[in-house]
C-alpha cells in the first residue's frame, strides 16, 4: 500500500477525567474566591493600622509642641526664681550693711 494518507486521529474524552477536571477547576475557583477575600480582609486591616498610627502621630506631634510650651514657661519659672533668689540675697546684704534701729 503506497501513498495511503491517515485523516486525523479522533481523540475520546473520558467522561471520568471531565468530570474531575471540572471539580478541580471549581475548586481553584472557590480557593480564588476565599483568597480575594483574605486579601481584601488583609487590606482593611492595614487602612485601620495606618488611621491608628495617624492618629498616634498626630497626638505625638501635639504632645510634643505642649511639651516644648511648658519647658519654655518652667524657664522662664526659673529665670524668675533666681531673679528673686538674687534680690533677697542683695536685700540681706544691704540689711546687714545699714544700721540696726535705735
């Protein structure tokens, strides 16, 4: 037999091997599915994280600045202080300088 040409085999499906490809088709479809959720689940929880330290950084900065606010009012305090501190050590100077009453 010379020049006898073949047409194309004819591939059978195996109704069994359809059936569990499908089940693992929607299998890795519900795996998708449950991971987007995780994801988005996931992505919630960094936008709270990222408003939680905002707002930790917003308190910090303020505490920051009223604690600059209060060491300039405890040196100017203390500026006072010694001014004070002074006088009455001049003041004692002077007293033990003059005469004592009569």
């Amino acid at each position: 037999m010379r020049n006898v040409t073949l047409g194309p085999a004819k591939r059978q499906v195996q109704t069994g091997d359809l059936a569990k490809t499908k089940q693992q088709l929607t299998k890795a479809e519900d795996d998708a599915r449950a991971k987007d959720e995780q994801v988005d689940s996931l992505r919630q929880q960094v936008a709270g994280l990222e408003d939680a330290v905002r707002d930790k950084d917003e308190t910090t900065s303020q505490l920051q600045q009223e604690l600059r606010a209060k060491d300039a009012e405890l040196a100017a305090v203390r500026e006072e202080l010694a001014r004070i501190k002074e006088r009455a050590v001049e003041a004692k100077a002077f007293s033990a300088l003059a005469p004592a009453p009569k």
